[in-house]
C-alpha cells in the first residue's frame, strides 16, 4: 500500500491531508486504491466522493462499472458512479 493510502484512510489525519492524499492518488492513477477508499465504511462522505470523482479522472470506466453495481456501498454513490462511467 502507498504511504498516500495509507494516510488517506488513516482517522488521525488532519482531513485536508486525507484530501490531499486523495489526490496524489489520482495523480499517480491509483485506481485499485481509489476503488477501496470508495467502498470503505466509516470514511468521511467527501473522502469517497472525492475519490469517485478521480477515478473518472483517470478513465477508470472497469472500476466505476465494478462500482455502479456494488451493492455494499451508497445507492447515492452507485449512481454517481453510473454517471461518471
């Protein structure tokens, strides 16, 4: 895992380090763990939302299908991703 991840998920964090994290994540086109943040429970909303906002930034149309279909996550976050794909 990236030291990016890793703080972006970390709880201690001040959030505008987990944002900024969020995005070097999306600059270094890290779909896996952008997907994960996406899915993971007990992120901040605007965490994962960011998050699904930078796989469209880095063409991940397999990883927004995979997400639109998730079950497990918002329905408010599975229609953004629909959209974004």
């Amino acid at each position: 895992m990236s030291n990016a991840f890793q703080t972006a998920v970390k709880p201690a964090v001040h959030h505008t380090e987990r944002h900024d994290a969020i995005d070097r994540l999306i600059d270094e086109n890290e779909r896996t763990n952008l997907s994960i943040i996406v899915q993971m429970g007990g992120l901040r909303a605007s965490f994962r939302r960011r998050a699904l906002e930078g796989l469209a930034e880095c063409n991940a149309t397999d990883e927004l299908e995979e997400l639109a279909e998730e079950t497990a996550i918002n329905p408010s976050l599975r229609r953004r991703a629909a959209d974004l794909r």
